[in-house]
C-alpha cells in the first residue's frame, strides 16, 4: 500500500516475512506473511492490519 502499515496477533505487534501483491490473484490484493509472536499463546488469536492509521476488521488465527 501507498501508506505505512503495520499488523498485530493477539494485540502484539509483530513482524512480517512478505508484504505485497498476492500471486496469480486479482488487481487491489493485499498479501501479508506475518510471524506468530512466541508469546501470543494458544487459541483463536485476532489478527489486525493498520494501513495508513485505520484498522482493519479483526480476523482469527488458530494458534496451537
């Protein structure tokens, strides 16, 4: 995106590995390879992307 981002599991900011065009999809698709925190424990853990100060809708993880 034009705008910084950043993303977070389990209200933890996190790292990424990729961040960019998804392969083979459509025009507009944002992809994003994010690291689970070591710390963010088991469970559904919501996952949330700011990009340019709004954030996105909170989506789960399962994290065993």
């Amino acid at each position: 995106p034009a705008a910084p981002f950043s993303i977070s599991i389990g209200g933890i900011p996190t790292s990424y590995t990729y961040a960019g065009t998804a392969p083979q999809s459509f025009s507009g698709f944002f992809q994003v390879n994010a690291v689970i925190p070591a710390n963010a424990g088991p469970g559904n853990i919501p996952v949330v992307l700011v990009v340019g100060g709004v954030s996105s809708t909170s989506l789960n993880v399962a994290v065993r």
